[in-house]
C-alpha cells in the first residue's frame, strides 16, 4: 500500500472523527435553545400530527389550525408569516402522529430518531452498486460517509422528511443495481415525498422501457390511495391547496431568500425585482429546465446511465421552486455514481470514494454559519459535481 493510500485513509479517518464529535453538539446546541428549536421546520410537523391527533387527519392543512398549534409552542401569538406551512403529502400525516406528543422537544427527538431509522437501510441500499468494486472495509467506509453526509445532518437538524426522499432515491439505486424495475418504481413513488424534485429524477426512466413506469405508477397510486383513505377528499385537497402557497412563496414562512436555486440566487443578486417577477421567472425556467432535459434524454433513450439520473438530480435542485439546503440530500446520486465507476487514474479509486461525501460535508459545515459561503458554495458544488460527472463518464446504463 503505497504513502499516499495511508495518507487519503488518515484524512478520511480525521474527517469522519471530526463529524461524529461535532453533530452531536451541534445537535445538543440546537435542543438548549428554544429559538432554535421552535424555528426548526418541524414544527410544521409537529403541528400537522397534533391537528391529524386532536382534529382528524382531514384537517392537517387547515392553516389557521396550524398556526393555532404552533402558537402553543413558542408561546405567544404570532403572525401569518411566521407561520410554518405544512406542504407535505399526506402520506407523511402517520410519521408526524408517531413522533407528536404534548411534549414539543420530545416529540422533535422522537422525529429524529424516525428518521434516523429511515436513513439506516437507505445508506445500507445505496452501497450496493459498489459492491463489486469496493472492498468490505472500503465499503463500509463510504457508507459511513454517506451517513455523516452535512445535508443528511442537516435535514436531521431542522426537523425535516428528506430521509424519506433518500430512502426511495436509495431503493431506486438498488433497483438499478439489481435491474429490478419494481425496486425503481418503488424508489421513484417515495421520492414524491418532494413531487417538485421527483419530476426531475423521474424524467430519464419515461424513455426506457414501460415497465420502470408501470411500477411506479402502480406504486404512486398507492401511496395516492393511503392518502386518500387516510386524509380524505378535503385532506387531499388541502395538500393541493397548500402547494400554492409553496409555489407562490409570500404571505407564510416559505424562506424564499435562502433557497439554494435559482429563485434565491435572483432573489439575493437582484433585490430590485419584485417577489411575483422573480417567482414568475423562476416558475418559466423550471419548465424550460424540465422541457430541455426530457428533450436531452429522449435523444439518449438508447443510452441512459448514471449520469444522466445525476444530471436530473442537480438541475431539480437548482431549477425546483422550493430547494433548501437539506435538498442537497440528492448530491448523493452523483456522489454514488462517481463510487460505482471502474477505477480511473489517481483519484477514482475506492480508498478515496469517501473524501467526495466528506469533503462536501467539511465545506458545507464551515459555510454553514457564513451567509456568504452559505448561499454560494451550493451553487459551486453543483458546478462541480457535473464537471465531475462529465469528466469521468459511467458505461453501466440503467436498466431498461
């Protein structure tokens, strides 16, 4: 084993111990303040599972209701604009039940430790694909930091459902692996925990074969009929109601000045615009973004690969009307598509795969606290992780 493959396993040994001594204070910071932990997003969770307890699940959307319960925990009246939104599909309502107790910041670890078993089988799944060329220590070195990976931390940290996305992002990645079409469509149906960014990873498999599709439309309409069941017509039709609320980005906490796409980045370089310009424009280059990339892909029917589903999957975070920091989540299809490349050169080469998930997460760490790093580093990540993505190019096409 030559120096410099002890010293990438020293570095990456450094980094993970530095990550597993910091999350936990961080999160422990977090729960001692009650600023922090009542301005987390899930209190949007919390308030959507309390109403579905006390009020029937039907009502989780009323946004009155919401703002109602929401009161109760910091404490004091507040305004329509500091008020939460709860924009999540009903399927999610059961989740937030489990968690939701009297007791908020019981119920905010409750909802934690959720997720957190969520994202155990989804890391355990995506480490499938390299299998066959990582070995059991490199293996486990990557899931591990794929585990520590900030934007999953992150999503931890504010109370947020994104293990839910990474978790069908992960059965997708396994299907693919296993050329198990209903693994894909199983994967693709949980990702529409966040339709906005679905659509975008959905787009490369509508020009393979049939099958992908018919599994996913038989999977989403499951989901779409437990919804139906459990949150009834008004339940569903309160979720599509609050999605114009997400899309049209005023009157409630929508947070639209520190989105990570391109509606934040107009919305921070050029103040002079209006909310309705910059929204309306945003609205027009997401449909150009999808229109073009299914225009791209239906050119490359024959030869869709991992890049072109990591492609998907950076331009819906940049392009989605609603993409927050913890969206980076989906930086792990790229990442786990540079892993599962055959060893090229120096630097793809297994011993090394865990330095791009760590190396993310270090930057991201120390930008987190710095406005300016904060809202430009994501932006360079995403340039960066499709320079890589393009320069060293995957052969194993998904299956069709």
């Amino acid at each position: 084993m030559s120096p410099k493959i002890n010293f990438s396993r020293i570095v990456i040994i450094v980094i993970i111990l530095s990550l597993v001594l910091i999350y936990p204070l961080l999160w422990m910071r977090m729960l001692a303040d009650p600023v922090q932990y009542t301005g987390a997003d899930f209190i949007a969770f919390y308030a959507a599972g309390r109403i579905a307890d006390n009020e029937g699940a039907e009502q989780a959307y009323d946004l009155s209701l919401q703002k109602k319960y929401q009161e109760e925990v910091v404490g004091r009246k507040i305004q329509p604009e500091e008020t939460f939104p709860y924009i999540h599909p009903p399927f999610v309502i059961p989740l937030a039940q489990i968690a939701a107790t009297p007791d908020y910041l019981d119920s905010f670890q409750r909802w934690a430790a959720l997720m957190i078993l969520l994202l155990i089988p989804g890391i355990f799944l995506l480490s499938a694909p390299v299998s066959d060329l990582f070995s059991r220590t490199d293996k486990l070195v990557f899931a591990v930091s794929l585990f520590l990976f900030f934007p999953v931390f992150q999503s931890i940290l504010l109370g947020q459902d994104n293990a839910i996305l990474l978790l069908g992002i992960s059965i997708l990645a396994w299907g693919i692996y296993k050329k198990a079409d209903w693994a894909v469509g199983l994967g693709l149906a949980f990702a529409t925990v966040r339709p906005h960014l679905a659509l975008f990873i959905l787009l490369p498999f509508v020009f393979q074969k049939h099958s992908v599709l018919k599994w996913f439309l038989l999977f989403a309409s499951g989901l779409a009929a437990f919804s139906l069941a459990y949150a009834g017509i008004s339940g569903l039709e309160g979720f599509l109601r609050i999605l114009t609320v997400s899309g049209g980005g005023e009157g409630y906490r929508t947070n639209e000045e520190n989105m990570i796409n391109l509606i934040g980045l107009v919305r921070r370089i050029l103040p002079s615009l209006t909310p309705v310009q910059i929204r309306t424009a945003g609205w027009l280059f997401y449909a150009l973004a999808f229109l073009s990339l299914g225009f791209y892909f239906q050119r490359r029917s024959g030869n869709i690969a991992g890049r072109e589903i990591s492609l998907a999957a950076i331009v819906a975070v940049f392009f989605s009307p609603h993409s927050h920091a913890q969206d980076m989540i989906l930086f792990i299809v790229p990442i786990v598509t540079l892993a599962a490349i055959p060893p090229r050169g120096k630097f793809l080469v297994p011993c090394r795969a865990a330095l791009i998930p760590l190396g993310i997460s270090l930057v991201l760490l120390f930008s987190y606290y710095s406005p300016l790093l904060k809202h430009s580093i994501p932006y360079a990540l995403m340039a960066g992780l499709v320079w890589l993505i393009w320069r060293y190019r995957s052969d194993s096409s998904v299956p069709a």
